[in-house]
C-alpha cells in the first residue's frame, strides 16, 4: 500500500537524468513554475518562512511577526516528514525531467519555435523564481512562456507565483526586447483527463476482480481557506471540472468523491478533510478506496508523506479499511509529457498571449498586488 518504494526509484531514476543544458541558446524558453520542496532537511526553515511570509498563499495578523515565528515552530515536525520521505522533496528532479522531456517533444511539434528549453521557477525554494529569471536574460531568448505547473489556477499557488514575477520586475529593469506570454490554467486539458484516469485504472486493477466495481475512488486536493474560496478563488470549480472529465473518461465505472486535505491553523477550510472522507465512508460500510491526487504534477510531500503514509498506511488500519492504494501523480507518464507538450505548442501557434479569465480578478479582490500586476501583464505579454 505505502509506496516509499515508488518514490525512491523514482527519484533516483530521474536524477540520473540531466536535460536542463541540453541547449545553450534557445529560441524559446519555457518557464515552469510551481511553489517548490526543500531538497534537504536543512532547506525546510527557509522554505516555510517564505510560505508563511507569502501574503498572496496566506494572510495572517501581524504576519511580518506572526509567519516567522509559525515557520520556526513548524520547522521540526515537518524536517521529520521530509526525513521519512527518504531527506527532500523530489519535486525539482521530476520537474526538470518533465521539462527536459516536454522540449524533446517541442522541437518535433513546433520547430519555428524552436531550439525549446526549459527552466525551472520554484517560489519558496531554490530555485527561486527571480534567480531563473536572469538565467532567462543571460540566455537570451527570443520569448518566454510562462507556464504554471498546477493545472487548477488559485490566486494562493499560480496566482502568488505571477505576482512574484510582477514584483521581480518592478525592482528590476524589464527585457523588453523579449516576447512574454503565460500559460495559467489547463484543468480540462484532454490529455491530462487522460493520464489521470489511466493513473487510476493502474491501481484499479490491482484489487481482485471481485471488489473492484465497488473501490470508492476519492480524489484529494489541497484545501483552500474558506475566505479565499469566498473572494471567488476559481480552483474548487476547476478541481471539480478536473474531476467530473476524469470520471467520464473512465466511464463513470465507480463510486467517486471530492475532498481536500492539508489543512493548516484554526480557520475554516474546503472541507471534507480527506481522513474525515475516509473516515466518513468506512462508517457507511465502505473498505476500499483509491485516493487520487488531483491537483499536483508530481510527487512531493502531499502525497509521499499525507496519502502513502499517515492515511494509505497508519488511518487504514486504524478504522479498519481493507484496501487502500494510492494512484501515482502524472509524473512522466507518457501521455502526460504529450499534455505538457502539447499545451505549449498550441499556446506558441494561437494568437492569444494571455488567457483573458487570467487578467480578471476574483469579484470579492481587494489586494493591490492583484489589480497592479494584471495590468502589468495586459501590457507586457505579447505573441
Ligand atoms: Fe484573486 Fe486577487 S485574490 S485576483
């Protein structure tokens, strides 16, 4: 059931592989951003200082005072989930494997665009966005795309990466002779609908054949605080598209459920919490279950330590469930380099730099960082 195994030879297979130099000056480069792991133990205090001093991810009274002391207190508890992981988060090896891959794949797809390169933009952990973007300007492409790598957009996770590429560029001088475009969302892209339910016949078809119609496949995803949820965050809709499209892939084959894990502090969240989910189920008379990890590309905490360890393992046991598996992230499953590849290539042929639902703000917004960083992108990304 628990799955470290996966992850270790996952993560030793993929830092095998290096394509981050695989070209020196590309045409076209491609930024993948996402909120990053802490390779090592060591990395965990600096990480959840930035998370917790992040106003678009969280707000917190007296926050310059209150993050520093809540990442401080936190950082024990989590170095050990990093250290039963096997020391770090392996999101930066998977990452460049995709993007090394997704370029491979670019330079067949769309050679007008190409030489392809990847970068990686990570925001609470090295390496830091604002860094890979003077690695950008030293290479000197002819344009960059922006490409946030959680398919659900939230003003929390893509949202707080764009505006930190707004505030990077308001300290520093702007490459105009550069063409930006972004890439924000993409829950409903067929190909991801695909590998996510072929993730989940993966693990379906490990259960004997007589219980397997009746495995509950509960999907997770990162819950959000009710009042970002409130101001009109647009991810529980598009993790629910995700969600609905997968099930009608797979043919609508078995029961299914929603819900949201990794809550944090005292304040209302998304809920039902994924242990409650199960725990809910199991009174109902139900043993089996697929989790499925909706929302995240690859493999990182959330899944190697939350869903393998404290509910596929420890709460599987506790209340009693039969069966319990987990579906592996996209990771470089085939079908999902093809997504990613394909999501460029069509983005780099249309004549849209920048989708128009991205330069709306959340109807309940009152953050300045929001409304003068959309106006930023209006006028800067072009194709
Ligand atoms: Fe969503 Fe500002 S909080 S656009």
């Amino acid at each position: 059931m628990f799955s470290l195994k996966r992850f270790c030879t996952n993560a030793t297979r993929v830092g095998c592989l290096n394509f981050s130099s695989a070209v020196e000056k590309p045409k076209t480069a491609v930024l993948m951003l996402n909120m990053g792991g802490p390779q090592s133990i060591d990395q965990v205090h600096d990480y959840l200082l930035r998370i917790m001093t992040d106003r678009d991810m969280i707000q917190l009274p007296v926050q310059s005072k209150l993050g520093p002391w809540i990442a401080q207190r936190r950082t024990p508890d989590v170095q050990k989930k990093y250290t039963q992981i096997g020391g770090g988060s392996p999101i930066l090896k998977w990452t460049k494997l995709q993007g090394g891959l997704m370029c491979k794949e670019l330079d067949k797809m769309s050679p007008e665009t190409a030489p392809h390169k990847h970068y990686v933009g990570f925001r609470y952990v090295n390496p830091l966005t604002e860094n890979t973007l003077q690695e950008i300007e030293r290479d000197g492409p002819e344009r960059v795309v922006l490409f946030s790598q959680y398919p659900q957009y939230s003003c929390a996770t893509s949202g707080s990466s764009f505006n930190s590429i707004f505030h990077h560029y308001r300290e520093n001088t702007f490459p105009k002779n550069i063409k930006w475009s972004v890439i924000d969302r993409w829950a409903t892209h067929p190909l991801l609908i695909k590998t996510f339910a072929d993730r989940i016949r993966e693990e379906l078809s490990k259960f004997v054949e007589t219980k397997r119609d009746n495995v509950v496949i509960l999907f997770t995803a990162h819950s959000l605080p009710l009042k970002a949820v409130n101001r009109g965050d647009s991810y529980p809709s598009e993790i629910g598209a995700t969600v609905h499209l997968v099930m009608q892939e797979l043919g609508k084959t078995n029961p299914y459920s929603l819900a949201w894990q990794s809550k944090v502090g005292p304040l209302p969240w998304l809920a039902p919490a994924t242990d409650d989910a199960i725990k809910g189920y199991v009174r109902q008379g139900l043993k089996n279950f697929i989790l499925v990890p909706i929302a995240f590309v690859n493999e990182h905490i959330e899944t190697l330590h939350e869903l393998d360890i404290e509910y596929c393992d420890e709460l599987a046991k506790e209340v009693g469930v039969e069966e319990m598996r987990r579906a592996a992230a996209p990771n470089d499953h085939p079908l999902f380099i093809k997504a990613l590849s394909s999501i460029v290539a069509d983005h780099l042929k249309s004549k849209e730099p920048i989708n128009s639902k991205f330069l709306m703000r959340c109807p309940m917004c009152v953050n300045s960082r929001c409304r003068d960083s959309k106006r930023w992108y209006r006028q800067v990304c072009t194709l």
